[in-house]
C-alpha cells in the first residue's frame, strides 16, 4: 500500500492510499482519515461509500466529516466506487462503469473481471485496513451515499460480522425497481433477475432481516427521490420483518454534499453509540 | 443580480448569484450563505477572499464554514478572484490574470478595463450584498486565505469603515517582497512601485496602522510559506505600530483547505465577538 497524499486536518490526517486488489485487478484507490490516538489504541472504524460519479475524493473534500472523527476519535475510509484506469471498461452513461460499480461482483462480459466491487469492500479493502491501520474490527460500521447507501446496507445486512453498524443517506433502496439499477444490472449480472435479489437492500431486509437498527436521512427535495431512491419501499420491508428504522425527510434539502454535511455529524455520533 | 443555484445547508441557504459589475465590465459571480433567520433581521456579514486559482467555489464547498455560519447567525460572502469570461484577458501563469486578480485595480494595458477587484469588492459587491441580503452594513467583517489574506489585509486597512475585524490564513502579507507579487504588480500597476505599497498589508501597517486587531493562522507545513507568505514582517510591522496581532502556527498544517476547515470556526466566532 502506498501512500500518495496526507493533509493534516483536526489534528488527524486525511490520506490518500492506493493498493493493488486481487478482485479488481487493478490497483484502487482509497481515503482515510486517522485521527490522533495512542499508538497502543485501536479505533472504532466507518466505512463510506460514495454515489455514482464520486471517486474517493468527494467525501474526503466536501463531507466536513473530520472534526466529528476527530472528536469521536474515529478512523473514517472512503474507497473509490469502481475499478479505474486503462484496461478497465468504461460507458458512456454515468450511471455504468468506471465511478458506477454498484457495490457488486458483476458476472458478465466484459466487467466480471475488474468490477468486483463486492469482494474488494468485504475482503481488500477491510484487509488492507487491518494490516495498515489502527481498526478495531469488532467496531466497524458503514454508511453511504445514494449508490452508497444501496452499497452500504447491501453489504451489511450481508456481512453481520463485518459491520455492526449501518446508515444511508438518500440510499437508493430498491435497485432492481428503478432504472439505474436495472440498468446497470442486466449488464453486469446478467438476466437472471434471481441474481439481482442479492443486491436490493429490500429485498435482502425481506430475505434476512438485520440484526440492528438503521438510520436513513432523506432530503425532501431531492432530484432523484420518486424516480430512483424508494425509501418507502425499505421501509415497508423494515416494518414487516420488525427491523427498526428510522427514515428521517428533511424538508427543502437536495441530493448534494451540502445535504450530507448539515447531518453527517448526527450519523457518526449514532454509530458511535452503536460500536 | 440572478440567483443561478442554491442548496440548503444547515438550515440555511448557500446561494450562487451572477451580477454585472461596472467595475470589472463583465458578469461576476459570487457564493452567499445565508443562514434562517427572521425576515425583519438584520445579520453580521462576513466576505471572505479566496486564493489564487480559487473561484467562487471552493470556499463554499470545502470549508465547511456553513455549520458556524448557522449557529452564529453569519451571512458569509465569498466572491469570484477575479474577472472572468470572453474578452478578459488572461495568462498561462497561475498567479497572473484570471484567477489571480489580486484585489487590486491595474493601471496598466490590457489588464485596466476588466481587472479592477478592489473597486469592486470595496463597491459593487458590498452594494450588491446590500441590495439583496440582510446584511448589517455596520457589522460586517473580512477574511481570506493566501493571495485572499492579502485582499483582506489590504482592503480593511484601507477601509475601515467598511470592515469593523479582520482576520487570515496564511496571508501574503508583503507581496512587494516576493515572487508571485512582484511579478503580478509589476504587470497589473506598471513599474512605478511606490504605486505597489497600496496594496502591501505590511506597508500598509506601518503608513496607516489598524485600529483594532488581527487574527493569522498560518501552517507550518504549509508549502508557500518562507518563499511567499512571509508573516514574520506583517508581525514585525504591528509590533512597531501597535497593532495587536496573534500569529498563531500550526505545526503540520499545509496551505490546503484542510488546514482552512480545521480553524474556520475560530475565525467565525473570533468575527462573531468583535462586530
């Protein structure tokens, strides 16, 4: 693992890291702000996931999250959402390849070699981590953002002994009933639409239940939140299987990082209280 | 004067608005955060100048400014660093043309018709602001960072009736004495360089003084610092002229925006007591 930029921030440093990743097969790139602690500690742990067009630098920039981190004193990582660079397909649509991985492991022609995403959050990534960083793996939580939070709360509800923890905000909750997701999936996974199924937080809630409780903030004048996101759908699904939720709509607020940082404080303090 | 976007944040909104300056002869942009409040309100205003390459929108984006700005119930300014479009001239140096306009009026050919920053921070922006915004003329304060620290020094010395505190993060602040100053005076005022000492916050010190006092955070990390920044002689001046000033250095800290948002909110309420 290399480390490619360090900016001094509240006390802690914000970096840059990039490895090479076995599922992917290319070298990723990741985020993470370590605060300032004891060199005998280990720390509570989140992982970000960011939306569609993000790479690892947007929350890293624009979230404002590290003085609440730094408080908190917890280590915060934001990897890229897809595999990157020559020999890795890309498409047109923003919504498909290269800053569009959906958090899977595509099965199809010509992306099931580099678009891993699944494997490389759940194995690369928490491994890197742990072998470079001061994570406390029994304290490790995950959020997101919009594909993020669809990222998030698929792989928690998946991974229980990963993630203790799981939050969104405007996550899209349902993706294989809405055009980005049925989409992008047709063409990394395939038409079995069975396939799918494993990557709908609804659908996974309805299948598997979750162990915990979630939170999910949703602004109210999102662009995005009848067409694509569904937080009605997760939470239907979350009543029937007794998970509690907590979908909070915040009135005037759209699908920008100017939503994300007016909460992104309330987020690490409720997963704080859950680690 | 169009509002062309705005987000809700922190109860508030950050608006990016387009106006025509008649001092710059073209349409200039500016971001205003302006936070809830009552509409009889008048509200503490601060405008903060950005650095070299900078336009209106890092600040907005990266400072995370918003929070503060909220609590204290601060309208927060932050306009374009110079003229900008087709028909202004520019350079393929960063710290020359647009980008780069250094808050200052040029005398000299091409650069006189559309680079006239000081009049129009000094007039057009400030009449703007009031226009539109529930500003309170009497307690509005300035602020910024690198060549921007230079435009607030400069501007409020020369102003004080306009701008009741000032404040900076790693300030040019004798840009007589170096490099990117030299070389942009050189070009924007001509050759005659008692022209220049206008605009040199030490200069400006020792000719005038300042009638309160001046907050500097400055990294020690930061990248420009013994070549460009030069905080040691605005010291110097102020201790001469007693003009209280604390220098505070950060060891660690860069000239990014990440040092920026790790003291924001000092600034905010160090403004917030002194207007």
């Amino acid at each position: 693992m290399d480390i490619v930029q360090s900016n001094k921030s509240f006390n802690g440093n914000h970096q840059v890291c990039s490895h090479y990743s076995e599922s992917t097969q290319c070298d990723m790139t990741f985020s993470v702000f370590v605060p300032e602690h004891k060199s005998s500690e280990k720390l509570k742990t989140l992982v970000w996931l960011s939306g569609l067009t993000c790479s690892e630098e947007n929350f890293r920039v624009k979230s404002g999250v590290q003085r609440i981190a730094s408080e908190l004193k917890m280590i915060i990582v934001s990897p890229d959402t897809s595999p990157r660079g020559e020999g890795v397909p890309d498409n047109e649509n923003y919504a498909l390849g290269q800053g569009a991985g959906f958090y899977l492991d595509a099965t199809e022609s010509p992306w099931d070699k580099h678009f891993n995403m699944y494997t490389y959050i759940t194995k690369d990534l928490i491994e890197t981590m742990g072998n470079n960083f001061p994570i406390d793996r029994g304290k490790t939580g995950i959020f997101g953002h919009s594909m993020g939070g669809h990222g998030a709360l698929t792989i928690a509800i998946k991974n229980p002994e990963l993630f203790k923890s799981v939050s969104a905000f405007a996550p899209i909750c349902s993706p294989t009933k809405v055009g980005w997701g049925e989409n992008a999936f047709a063409i990394y996974l395939g038409d079995q639409q069975l396939k799918w199924l494993e990557y709908d937080a609804t659908e996974l809630i309805l299948n598997r239940g979750w162990y915990s409780d979630i939170l999910i903030d949703q602004g109210l004048d999102d662009e995005y939140l009848e067409q694509y996101l569904k937080p009605g759908l997760l939470q239907e699904a979350c009543k029937q299987k007794n998970v509690p939720i907590q979908l909070r709509q915040h009135e005037g607020y759209d699908h920008s990082y100017f939503f994300i940082a007016s909460f992104i404080e309330d987020h690490l303090r409720w997963h704080d209280k859950r680690l």
